[in-house]
C-alpha cells in the first residue's frame, strides 16, 4: 500500500531528505580526507584547527578538496545529525501510523 502525499508534504520529506544527503556528504568528505593534526614546526601553537585534503574527479579529471575544521564545526555536525535522527523517526511514525506529515512534522 502506498501514502497519498500532498505537495506540502512532498516538500518536507524534499527537505528533509536534502539535507540528510548534505549531511552524508560532510560525512563521506571527514571520513574519506586525510588529516595533518598536530603536524607542526617550532613557533606553531595553535592546534584548535584540524586540516585535511580529499582527491575527488571534477571535470579536469582528479582534483583536490581542502578542509578546515574546528572543535565547534564537529559540534554543529553532531548536532545537524541528532536533529535529522529525530525527523527521520517522527517521519517514519507519521508514514507507518498513517498520520499526517504537515501536521505533525
């Protein structure tokens, strides 16, 4: 059996799934680079900067992806992922329950 959805709902789920894939992609971006933490010479002392670089195909062929990040830039992340976490769940709710997606998310 399929969910009738109307076109405000549709744009929800849109959403939703649209930033799970921005997400998964930040993800995939951390996990697959790699880092230089704690590579340092004699005069740095900051550490509070975490960079790392990913090969990735563009249009020229291989290309190279640089990141920076910050204890508060993990933090922002971690809290991007619990918030879908709950959305997923109460759309999940909503579609198995049979409940209305605009009113309940």
């Amino acid at each position: 059996e399929t969910v009738q959805l109307n076109e405000n709902e549709k744009k929800i789920i849109k959403n939703i799934f649209a930033r799970i894939q921005k997400l998964i992609e930040s993800r995939n971006n951390i996990v697959h680079s790699t880092w230089f933490i704690g590579w340092s010479n004699k005069t740095m002392i900051d550490f509070s900067e975490a960079s790392g670089h990913k090969l990735h195909k563009d249009k020229g062929g291989v290309a190279t992806k640089t990141f920076k990040y910050k204890k508060e830039d993990f933090k922002k992340l971690s809290k991007k992922a619990e918030i879908l976490y709950k959305l997923v769940l109460r759309l999940h709710v909503c579609i198995s329950g049979n409940f209305s997606i605009e009113k309940k998310l």
